[in-house]
C-alpha cells in the first residue's frame, strides 16, 4: 500500500512540477506536501522542515513567500487532476467560506468577527472555497481570501503583506475560477421570509397540497440514510431574467424534519430544463460535504496551521494543502470503488393543478392510492 501511495503523489508531483521554473523551490514543494499528508504534530513551517531534513523553515517560508510559481496554477492543475480521476456528470459545485483564527492586525484580511463555529467573535481571516462532490468522495477545488472593507479603505495596510493593487481597491471575494464558469444550481434561503418575486417563500409552501410533500433521501452516511420530507414547485418564468427562450427554470424547494415537523429549511434552485425533484434533493443533500472538506482539510492537511502574514503566502499554502486533501480524496475514492453499490433514483410528478402561479411536484406514490381511493 505505501509504494502505491508513493507512486502516485509521484505522479502528482510530476503533473504540477511544471509549474516551478527551477529545482530547488520544486523540491521543497514537494517536502512541503509530503508534511502536510505526514505524520505532523502542528504543520507550520518549522515543523514541516524538521519532518522533511531541512535544518531550518527559512526555504520552505521562502517557497510561500517569496518563491517564483504560481500558485493559480498549481490550482489549475489540481482541478484538471480531480476531474480526472473523480469527474463525474453527476458531480456537483458547493460554495462555503471557513474562517483561521489569527493573532494580530497584519496577516492579509485578518480582522475580529464573529464565528458561528466557535460561537464568539474572534480575530479570524476568512476564505471562501469551492468544494466538487461526486458519489465517492468529495474535495475542495478551488478557494479565494476575503478582503473586507477594513482593509481595501486603508491602502496602507494593504501594502504591508503585498495585497496586489487590484484586490486592494475592491472589497469582498474574487469570484472563485471554478463557480465562474458554472452557475449554482441550489442556494439555502436565509431568512425563510426571502420572497419569490411576490409572496414569501414560507408562504408558498404552506399552499403546498398534501400530496406534494415526498420522502426521499438527501444522501448516505454512517447510521443510513438521510430522510427528509420535500416540497419542490416550479416558478414561473420572469421575463427580465429568463427572456422569451429560459435554458433553465427556476424551483422553490422545502425540506421538513420528520422528527420535527415544524423544523423547515428553504431553498431557491435555478436548474436545468429536464431536472427532476431527486436532483434538487441530491444537490442540496451535497451541502455539508464541504464542511467534511474543511474538517478533514484541517486535521489531516493543515489547512489552518499556517503562519504566513504575506497574501501571496496564504494563497500558496491553501493550495498546496488543498492539493495534499485532493490525493487523500483520490485514494480513499479508488479504495471505496471496490464495494460500490447501485442506488435508485427517485421519481417525480408534475402536478396538474398549479396553486400561485407554481407547478408543484407531487409524489407519485401519494397519487397513485389516492386514485385506487376513489
């Protein structure tokens, strides 16, 4: 097993070598990333140079710092590498934004605020990510840090970590290079009272007839699997956004707690022609995938346990830590390969009496007693 592992990150190296001009920043990459899959305690850069024989961090800071490779690249690579192995027509794009707890005012974007995870505000860098899900696995693809306007009003204290001219006058997120050549499919609704071109979306679904309400499965995990009771309808099309010809249609979606009735979760979806309610439900199904992806990204990668202040730098160590967690992806995914099983893909309906100017999808098991019913 360790001489497959040791041929294929071989193989890996040998893909994004082309990316360092020279050999020496190649190498140490290469130490870099065969830390961060190791067995490393804390994975900042004096940790990872003792693992890799290296007497001191200062060549693998200067491979983050100050290093001539792009780390754009390297990315490009590493998402030509997963769809590669992993792609799938099944494979979906998920969004999400992780925050790193930072000490001090100079890292790139550091500023406090506060932090679902942990439940207070603290001094964190944010970063953005896109994670690509498929039925064996999932890793992240593709990522971007977050500048708020703390730092893109004071030019300033841009120029301290080498935040680049055009990123230092915008607030906000590039958009990442993977979402912008594909739109979103699904988006959660945060608040439930969001409206849909008229009425609110919680409005919407409590028309929804009884009939429409299907029970199907947002995915596998350890204990089974992930029931819901869903609601999806379609919208009707808006000229302003659709035009007179839509290649996609808009939907509402709900997902209700068979445990909790009351406990609703709410979701717009701009989907293809031909999609189908299971398709709706599998996306969203998809979303906390990439909470596995940071979680795993920083215990078994070191996504978090850099100590870079540089902009440059913190690009350069997510993605070569992005790129440790892709091949951890790889090979767990090859190993699942051996026991896959066949799944069934649940159906729809369209329902034939539209309430509010929606075409709610109804469950075809719900029609078909209701007429042996009557």
């Amino acid at each position: 097993m360790a001489e497959v592992w040791d041929r294929e990150l071989t193989e890996l190296f040998l893909r994004i070598g082309t990316r360092f001009t020279r050999v020496e920043p190649r190498r140490r990459m290469r130490d870099y990333v065969r830390g961060l899959l190791g067995p490393v305690g804390r994975k900042n850069s004096w940790q990872l140079a003792e693992f890799g024989g290296h007497p001191a961090p200062h060549r693998l800071q200067h491979l983050l710092a100050r290093a001539c490779w792009s780390a754009d690249g390297v990315r490009d690579d590493l998402q030509a590498y997963i769809g590669e192995q992993l792609g799938t027509p099944d494979g979906v794009l998920i969004l999400d934004d992780t925050g790193f707890v930072k000490k001090g005012t100079v890292p790139a974007g550091v500023q406090r605020q506060y932090s679902g995870t942990a439940g207070r505000t603290e001094n964190r860098q944010i970063g953005v990510f896109a994670a690509y899900a498929w039925t064996k696995g999932h890793a992240l693809v593709d990522r971007e840090l977050d500048l708020p306007k703390s730092w893109t009003d004071d030019r300033q204290r841009c120029q301290g970590p080498r935040v680049p001219d055009e990123r230092g006058r915008r607030p906000g997120l590039a958009l990442p290079a993977v979402p912008r050549r594909r739109r979103a499919l699904l988006r959660r609704c945060r608040p439930k009272s969001q409206q849909v071109h008229g009425p609110r979306i919680d409005f919407l679904i409590a028309q929804a007839p009884p009939e429409a309400w299907q029970r199907l499965s947002a995915g596998s995990e350890a204990k089974g699997e992930r029931l819901y009771d869903w609601a999806a309808a379609r919208l009707p099309a808006v000229w302003e956004f659709d035009g007179d010809q839509p290649t996609r249609q808009r939907w509402m979606l709900a997902r209700r707690s068979i445990a909790r009735p009351d406990d609703v979760a709410y979701y717009l979806a701009c989907a293809p022609l031909d999609a189908t309610v299971a398709d709706l439900v599998r996306v969203a199904g998809c979303r906390w995938k990439i909470e596995e992806c940071f979680q795993s990204a920083k215990n078994e990668c070191g996504l978090d346990q850099y100590e870079m202040r540089p902009y440059v730098g913190w690009y350069r160590h997510i993605t070569l830590a992005m790129l440790a967690h892709a091949f951890l992806a790889v090979m767990a995914a090859r190993e699942r390969e051996k026991g896959a099983a066949a799944t069934t893909r649940p159906t729809s309906w369209t329902s034939p009496r539209p309430r509010f100017a929606v075409c709610w999808q109804l469950d075809p098991a719900t029609v078909l007693r209701t007429a042996t019913t009557h």
